[in-house]
C-alpha cells in the first residue's frame, strides 16, 4: 500500500489502466485536500456569505428593473416565493425592500447614495470572489479597478438577461408540450428537459466561474468535470434546503419567524463551501503534473530558487536581445516546464528588486516582462547582489558541496558573476 506522501514517485508506466486511474483520482483528492488546509480556503466562505447577504438586495433590483423592461418580473417573484416557501414573511420582505430600492431610484431620491451602495456592495461580493479563486491559484496579483469594474459589472448585467431567457424558454417549453400531448416521445422529451434544465443552468454557471475568475490562465478542459460535480452538488443541497425548511419546528421553535434567516445564512455558506471545493478540484485538475514540484515550492533551498532566477533572468534577457515577443509568466513557465505559481513568485521577486519591468499592451492584459536595465550590464553578480541586498533570501546561508551542478552554480556565483546572463 502507498502512502500519500509517496504517490507522487510512483511510476505510472507500471500500473495498469485502472490502477492509472486511480492514482489519478486520489492525486486530485490529495491535491484539493491539502490545498484546502493550507491555504485555510474555507475561511472565505464566511466572508462571501456576509457579502451576499450584504449585495442581495441590489443584485435582485437590477435582475428586477431589466426583467420589468420584458415583463418576466413575476416569473421570477414566483421563483423567489417557491424558494421560500416555507417562510413567505421573508420573501415579502425581500420583494418589498427591493420594490422600495427600485422606487427610490427612480424617483431620484438618494439616487447618489444608493449608487455608491450598489457600487460598493457588487464590487466588495466580487473581489472576495476573485480574491477567494486568487488565493486557491496562489496568484498573488488580483484585477486592477479598471479590470474589476469593466468584467465583474458585465456579468451582472448579463445574468439577469440570462435568467429571463431562460425563463422565457421554459415558459415556450411547456407551452410547447401542452399543445402537443398527444405526441409522447416530445412531450416526455420536453419534461425530463424541464425537471434538468436548472442542473445545467447550474454546471455552466460554474464552469464559467471556474474558467473566467480566477486572475491566471484556467483551461476550459479542467473546468468540466469540477463544473459538473459542483453544479450537482449545488442543486442537490438546494433541493434540500427547500424541501426541508418547512419541517425544521424545532428550529423555528428556536428562532420564531426569525429562523429563515440563519437558515438562508447557513445554506449560503454551504453552498460558498461548494463551490470553492469545485475551484480547489478545477486547480487540482490543472495543475495535476506539477504539483509534486509545486508542493514543495516554499521549501526551495537558496541555490535552488538561484539556480531558478538566473534561468529566468536568462531568457528573457535573451529572448529581449532576440527582438521575440517578451515573455508572459504563463508562457515563461511553459518555456521553462516550471510551476505557474512559482514562476510568478519569482518573477515578482525580480520585479521588486527592479530587474524586470511589468508592460501591458493594453489596460486589463496579461503583463509582459521586459529587462529594466540594459541587458549588456546585466551579470550575475548583479542579479544576486540585488536579491541579497533586498533580503529575499537570507544572503548568509551556507553553501554545501554537492552534484556538479550545484558546484558549478556555486562557482558561477562566486567567481563568474561578471558573466552576463545574454552569454550564459
């Protein structure tokens, strides 16, 4: 039986296809275990509760105001009430602080403040969600304003146009099968549509979320098989919570007419949990090949993380003095068959001890890395000068005698450091 510890040495081309698979699959689970605990991913689930309470009311007036504009407003009160059906005081209240927030608005009272609210409310929800998404890619940059405010206002405008289409297509859907009964094959077509229609709503919601979140390169093949577990998951726990809210009297009891509330929190929370699990499991999927490097990242020997940014440092310097399309970190790390995680790290490192310079083509881009010193001056001496200068590392760690190439490394470093990095 192997340890986890050792699933990332076991030689795959001796395992049988079953076996291959499995290991995989225990990798994945490894992978999003061990990040989880980490990285204290589930912390963030409290915080994205408070500010979807907090962003409630606003996001549902403007999913209001532009389905009032079709007239599928009360399609989606209806759905509103049939979520909370077992306490219809809260939807009331909910439908009437939105109907007062819409009212308000437009009449022009507090039509400033409340601005100012939507914009702090949708802009707080969505930055700890990026945030939150950053933290389980270990991507230390998130959006800039320009960026936050041009993508995440754009998925808010566009989800509301989502929900009425969808609506309007389940509305022709079962118009659809009540004018044609008597053909079985599309009626019973059209309902089993219906009854799953919300689970893949659910799955390419977060497929999209997955994919389009987090601040670094996601590929879309990754995000399936997470987008599907989650979105299951997610309908399964909603199924419950409102199926279930009306037998909980003990709770009730508790609480009175209050308990809707910590219930409606609690399954929030739940649901946050959910998802961050599928983002977890989407990196895990990702980032499945290197994660044994990966994992130990943090632990890098200083002749190691040397070894690393002199081979950074190198190529971009050559690829500069080549005239070629400077270097992302996505495609640096692909160049350099590195983590994109530790790549970015490093190449932050390079960037606070101003050797590299971050360029945008343009506002909201990738950034590209360019020297921000002439390349022909560039030595190595310099480069580890100015990480020791900066206390990146501590500078007095003692070099060991080891393979060949730490030696030469160590050589390169003490007696060849007016060697440029164009030459190396």
């Amino acid at each position: 039986m192997v340890s986890l510890e050792h699933i990332w040495s076991v030689n795959e081309k001796r395992l049988s296809r079953l076996e291959r698979l499995g290991l995989t699959v225990l990798k994945r689970f490894v992978i999003t275990w061990e990040c989880l605990t980490k990285n204290h991913i589930m912390s963030f689930a409290s915080a994205l509760t408070y500010s979807s309470m907090l962003a409630a009311v606003p996001v549902l007036a403007i999913i209001f105001a532009i389905a009032r504009g079709f007239g599928f407003d009360t399609i989606i009160e209806t759905k509103l009430r049939n979520s909370l059906e077992g306490n219809p005081d809260i939807a009331d209240t909910i439908l009437y602080f939105v109907d007062s927030y819409l009212q308000h608005t437009q009449g022009g009272v507090f039509i400033g403040i409340g601005l100012i609210f939507l914009l702090y409310t949708l802009l707080s929800l969505t930055s700890n969600i990026e945030q939150a998404f950053n933290t389980i890619w270990f991507v230390k940059r998130s959006r800039t304003i320009y960026r936050q405010i041009l993508d995440y206002f754009s998925v808010f405008l566009f989800i509301p146009f989502v929900i009425v289409i969808t609506s309007g297509l389940n509305i022709f859907l079962q118009t659809f099968r009540t004018l044609l009964p008597e053909t079985q094959i599309l009626s019973r077509t059209m309902s089993f549509f219906l009854h799953v229609s919300p689970v893949i709503f659910a799955i390419a919601a977060f497929i999209a979320l997955f994919k389009l979140m987090p601040n670094t390169r996601v590929k879309w093949k990754h995000t399936i098989w997470p987008g599907i577990l989650t979105g299951t998951v997610f309908m399964a726990v909603e199924w419950a919570y409102v199926h279930y809210q009306i037998k909980l009297s003990a709770y009730n009891a508790i609480y009175g007419s209050f308990a809707a509330i910590p219930l409606f929190m609690l399954w929030m929370q739940i649901s946050w949990c959910i998802c961050l699990f599928g983002a977890q499991f989407c990196y895990a999927n990702q980032s499945l090949h290197t994660y044994a490097f990966e994992r130990i990242s943090d632990e890098l020997s200083r002749r190691y993380r040397d070894t690393l940014i002199l081979l950074l440092m190198s190529r971009i310097c050559k690829h500069f003095a080549s005239g070629l399309k400077p270097f992302t970190a996505h495609r640096l790390a692909v160049d350099t068959h590195l983590p994109d995680s530790l790549v970015g790290i490093l190449l932050d490192e390079l960037t606070r001890v101003q050797l590299l310079v971050e360029a945008h083509n343009e506002p909201g881009d990738e950034p590209h890395y360019l020297p921000a010193i002439d390349i022909h001056r560039i030595t190595v001496g310099m480069v580890t000068r100015r990480i020791d200068s900066h206390g990146i590392e501590n500078p007095s760690l003692v070099w060991q005698t080891g393979t060949p190439e730490w030696d030469a490394l160590r050589s390169l470093r003490n007696e060849g450091e007016d060697a440029l990095l164009i030459d190396l």
